[in-house]
C-alpha cells in the first residue's frame, strides 16, 4: 500500500471507534397485543450504521491526529463487524439490551528506514436498560403513538493499538482501555398507516463517569412492516463520544461526531 505523509494509516484506523451504532429508534411500544395486553412481546434487531462524515480528534501516546473521513475510507479498512439490540416488553415495562462488536486494520510501510505498521482498531460494548412508557394514546388522526423512557448500565472497551518494526528494536503504541457508564434513552413513535411508523430516539451515556465525559445519539427513521412478525427500518442518525484517560505512555483519547445512515431488520415474536 501507499503511505501518505500525513499518516493516513494511523488516522483511518481510529475510525473504528465510532462506529457505535444504535439500532432503530423502533415502534416497538406500538405492538401491544389488544387480546392479552400484558402479554410478554420481544424483538430481535441486526442492525447497521454507515458514517457519511467522520470528523473530530484521535490520540494515542499523547499524539493527536485530525480526523476528517468519509465513507468508503471506513470501508477501505473494515475487518468484520456485528451488531444486535433485544427488546422484551410486558405491559408498559421493558428489558432493553444491544451488543456491538467492530474491528478495523491495515497494514503497510513507513517512507523511513522501511519500517513496516500494523494498525488494530477493535471496539465492543454491551449494555442493559430497564425501560418504562410514560404516555400512549390515539392522535387527531387516528393514529397511535407511544413514548418511553429508559435507564442502564454500559460496558465499553475500545483497543486502539499501532506495531511498528523495522530495522532494530520495535514498539508498540496504544493499548485498551475498559469502563462502565450510565445510560439514559427517550423514544417517541407514532403509526403513520397501516404499514408505516416513525420514531425518534435521543440516548445520552458516560457524564465524565470513567472518563467518558459524554457519548450521544440522536436518531429518526422509518419502520415498514412489510410481513406479519418482521419489519425493515432505515433512517438518519448523529453519533459523538467524547473519551479520555492517561495511560503510561501519555494520553488516549478520542473526541468524535459522526452523522450518516443505518438500516435495521427487525424479528418480533
């Protein structure tokens, strides 16, 4: 691969960081069962975030480098990636719980001394919600809508980490970082016909706990209910996390905003 002179490599390979997704802020609270309300309802969610825009500030060692990306630069160096969210509902409370896993890399050669580089970028988090629905009805048209609340708990884990050997000694710069956050959620959806919903979700996490001084999304789409027990969403979200601590080999950190489009494949049973 080419090298360019203002380490390309390094800066692409902290994309990997933000490609927290969340899944789409669904019409669950509208699926109900009128015969038995308090029924237990469940949905399973695979789902997928494509950044259009990455833009923001990545560090490792105490280095900082500008991040300025665009989609098919994500792409260029994405190794695999996995993504789920369960929602279980009886009456107006419910168990929330996503689980994402993203893993970035390259490699290549340094223009100095032919050293050679490899970049591992993983990040993975996991995290549980109790959720409660405060409001629902029937609008002017006819049309239900709900909104609900949530609260959690999330595990995250982000490795940003950069081998280099060449000629004499190697190092290695970077390393991973762990910690837990609070979590809270809102989400409004409302029926548009018989097929169609929309819904909205704002998600706020970290509060400077363990040095996530604030991680968000706010996102809105669509939910079509194309068969009995499945449905696809699509929609627009806006992601940002804001992480920082000291490490032994100087700061770590990353300071990102993301914006760009995800799609869902919802199973409800």
């Amino acid at each position: 691969m080419r090298f360019t002179p203002k380490w390309k490599l390094w800066l692409l390979s902290q994309i990997g960081l933000t490609l927290i997704a969340s899944s789409f802020a669904n019409a669950q609270a509208l699926s109900r069962d009128p015969t038995d309300p308090d029924a237990w309802r469940h949905s399973i969610t695979p789902y997928l975030f494509l950044p259009l825009s990455t833009t923001g500030t990545s560090t490792v060692d105490g280095t900082s480098v500008d991040l300025d990306l665009n989609l098919s630069e994500v792409l260029d160096i994405l190794q695999g990636a996995a993504s789920v969210r369960y929602e279980g509902w009886n009456g107006d409370f419910g168990i929330i719980s996503e689980v994402y896993y993203v893993k970035l890399g390259e490699d290549g050669n340094l223009p100095i001394g032919n050293a050679t580089v490899d970049v591992d970028v993983r990040q993975t988090f996991f995290n549980v919600q109790g959720a409660y629905r405060f409001a629902e009805g029937v609008n002017v048209s006819g049309r239900r809508y709900a909104a609900d609340a949530a609260i959690g708990v999330q595990w995250n884990r982000l490795k940003q980490e950069i081998d280099l050997a060449g000629p004499g000694p190697g190092m290695t710069l970077g390393g991973t970082e762990d910690w837990f956050e609070p979590l809270i959620a809102l989400r409004y959806a409302v029926e548009l016909n018989d097929k169609w919903s929309f819904a909205t979700r704002a998600t706020l996490s970290g509060f400077g706990v363990n040095g996530d001084d604030l991680q968000y999304v706010a996102l809105a789409g669509f939910d079509w209910k194309g068969w009995e027990n499945t449905s696809l969403r699509f929609g627009y979200q806006f992601y940002g996390i804001d992480y920082s601590t000291d490490r032994d080999g100087g700061e770590f950190a990353y300071d990102i905003d993301q914006n760009g489009i995800y799609a869902a494949v919802a199973f409800h049973f």
